[in-house]
C-alpha cells in the first residue's frame, strides 16, 4: 500500500496533465464513471453491506449509519450527479474582467485549477464520488481520506473511478485514494507542504477543528451546521411547522438539518403544540427553555447551556421561545455556526432585517435550511460548504475549486 507521499506525488503529476485537458476528454471521463457506477451497484452494495454492519456492530447511531448506507436509489443519484456535473460548463480558461490599460496592456483574470486538492472526511461515501467528479471537471487532481466506518465502500468507488478514468484516456491518479484510515495518514496529508495546494476537512467539529490548528497546508473550513429557524410572530403557523419538519426531519443527521427553532413570544403558544405534534411522529426529542416547557409540559426536557452550541445531528431539537427579531438574531449571532439559517415572517421589512442582520453562509426567508446542497443549488454536487469568508463560502461547486492568474497582452510596452 503506496505511503501518502507517494500517493500525493503521483496524484500531482496527474494534475499537471489535467490542467490542459480539454473539456471534452474531461466530460468522456466523467460520463465513463457514471456508466461504471450503474454497471457495478451490486458490487458497491456488497462492500456497503460489509461496512454498515461493521459500523452497526460498532454502535453507531441510527443516524450515522443513514449517512453510511448506499441504496440502489443513492447510487443512481449519485451516477445522476456526475452527469449533472459533466454538463456544466467548464470554468477552466475563463477570463473575467479583461481591461485595457492606459499604456496599451490588456489585462484579465483566468481561471486555473488549484491543482492537488486533499479531502478528509467522515463515513459518506457519496463524498468520494461528488468530490472526484468536481475536482476532475475543474482540472484538479484529488487526494482522499475517508474514515474508517466506510473504508470498504470507499475502496470500492475510489478504485472503479480509477478504472473508469484510465479506460478513458485520463491518468487513474487524478484520483487517490489513503486506504490507511489511522490518524498517522490524516497527519500526514496535513504536511504535505509543496505538494498539497489545499486540504479540505468534511465532518464533525473535532476533525475540523484538528486539520485547522494542526495543517501546515493552506485549509478550506466546511462548517459544523448548528442550523436555526426562527418562527416570527407574523408567521404563517402551518408553513412553520411544515418548514421546520423538513428542517429537522427529513435527514437529521446532514450539516443543514436545523438544530435549534426559536419561537416569538407572541405565537409560541398557538405555535409550539401544532409543530411538536408534526415532530412527535419522527419521535422529536425536545429540549426547551422553561416558556417552551410551560407550554409543551413534562414532556420535553430542560436545555442545557451547552443544547444551543450542539449540532445534534440525530432526531434531537432544541427551543427557545424570544421576544422577537432582535433576540432572535442576537441568539443565532452568539451560537450559530455560520452555516444556514431561516426566517418564517409574512412581514417583508422583518424578513429583510434578518437578511441584513444574520452572518452566515445561506440565509433563508420561507423555506427550509435543507435547501443548501450543491446539487439544488444548480452546482450540480459540492465538495463541501464552507462557513468561511474567502473565496468559497457556502456549497464548494466548480467555481470554488479554481483560482485565477493574470493574463497580460502588450505589444513591447516597457515601465518607465
């Protein structure tokens, strides 16, 4: 088994042939791993199998394991999500803001790949794949660590893509992939200085938290999802509920699943009731300041301090009823995470005011906070979604994945 220096050497050589590929050869490649990963479903399911038992033997929650297991519909969705991936256009050799000097030289900005892009990330072999593609499709090589509850999943993608990529015509180390899940392997990609052009965690708030103080390589943060959802007290009730369900529901154990709903003092108790009993049906455990107790009675559990900063991502909820934008805004700005949250108001101005006063990634009125995803963005998949404030913020697509280089035309023109 190849060390992760080498893998990182021979994925950088790959990158260098990527960065003049052309889209075409580019989009073959991909179309040649969605064909493959329809062909192979059942050898894919056979090492998910092996991986989810392994990881249900283990004790991992309901929740963790629904993020570990692949479906006949999962894979499809994901063959479904190169080909989105293909048709995009190609962001490589785009020139943005070309400008014409006063002394003659034209000047523009084109887009380049990054180059060698490393992931670490947790048990969702869907990364593997999304991962793969954007990084193929914007002319980046990748370099990738999964955990140890998907090893055999990911084994499995990583080497099909491989297959796929070489029967193509692309060089297979476009794609890499650490078989050793240790925390030596993880240490390692964060030192690879001089061959790693960034390293992106994906995961819980310890594996980010430990690639960002501990790499020497330059870091993109995906955010941990503390998500919020404020029912303001001219909201629509019955949409509330509905939004909140889905937010917190529909897949609790994804970084855009809401964990916190904060209630308007002047609607919680006409509000609180009609949504625990949509959430009592997908077993809702509550945990709520003493109004929110008051209200919705022994049944729902005291909240700790440390409830408002856990992103729970299980069937898990905590409440706090507030008077109102305000303290709403000032909660989210104490203990949000920076990476989706929701406002429920059939009032344009205070809509608008929570637009201007929340900091994060995606902020919403009227929906749910389940929206921020690659793919219904319109990026066709993400690599990740990042709560930072530098290039890439939000759902990582094509875009976030290159840089830019300036490109100047003279005709002999010398500085004086």
């Amino acid at each position: 088994m190849p060390d992760v220096k080498t893998l990182a050497q021979n994925a950088r050589a790959a990158a260098e042939v990527l960065a003049v590929t052309g889209a075409d050869a580019k989009n073959k490649a991909l179309r040649a791993v969605a064909d493959a990963l329809r062909a192979q479903e059942a050898e894919i399911l056979a090492e998910n199998a092996k991986d989810v038992a392994a990881g249900r033997a283990a004790g991992l929650t309901e929740s963790l394991l629904d993020r570990l297991t692949l479906t006949p519909a999962r894979i499809e969705g994901m063959a479904s999500g190169v080909l989105q991936v293909a048709a995009l256009p190609d962001p490589i050799g785009q020139v943005d803001g070309m400008v014409k000097r006063p002394n003659g030289l034209l000047i523009g900005k084109r887009r380049v790949p990054l180059g060698l892009v490393g992931l670490i990330y947790e048990a969702r072999p869907n990364v593997t794949v999304d991962a793969a593609v954007l990084c193929l499709k914007a002319g980046n090589a990748v370099l990738l660590r999964g955990g140890k509850e998907a090893i055999r999943s990911n084994t499995a993608l990583a080497n099909l893509m491989r297959r796929a990529l070489a029967a193509a015509g692309l060089p297979a180390d476009a794609v890499c992939f650490v078989e050793d899940t240790s925390r030596d392997s993880a240490n390692a990609m964060m030192n690879l200085t001089g061959l790693l052009d960034v390293l992106i965690p994906r995961g819980g708030a310890g594996l980010i938290r430990s690639v960002v103080q501990n790499a020497r390589v330059p870091v993109i943060e995906t955010g941990v999802g503390i998500c919020h959802i404020y029912v303001d007290e001219a909201a629509d009730l019955d949409m509330a509920a509905k939004i909140l369900y889905n937010a917190k529901t529909s897949r609790p154990s994804v970084c855009n699943a809401a964990e916190c709903v904060l209630v308007a003092r002047p609607v919680a108790e006409a509000f609180l009731p009609r949504a625990k009993a949509l959430l009592d049906q997908k077993h809702v455990e509550w945990r709520g300041c003493p109004e929110t107790r008051a209200i919705l009675g022994g049944t729902v559990k005291e909240a700790a301090p440390e409830d408002y900063d856990t992103e729970f991502g299980d069937y898990i909820l905590a409440c706090r009823v507030v008077s109102g934008l305000y303290e709403a805004t000032a909660h989210i700005a104490r203990h949000g995470s920076g990476h989706s949250e929701a406002v429920i108001t059939d009032n344009y101005f205070t809509a608008q005011r929570f637009l201007d006063r929340v900091d994060a990634a995606a902020v919403y009125i009227n929906a749910s906070t389940r929206f921020t995803d690659g793919e219904e963005f319109g990026l066709g998949a993400e690599i990740g979604i990042s709560t930072q404030k530098m290039h890439a913020r939000g759902p990582m697509g094509l875009h976030e994945l290159t840089t830019i280089k300036y490109v100047i035309y003279g005709e002999g023109q010398i500085r004086a």
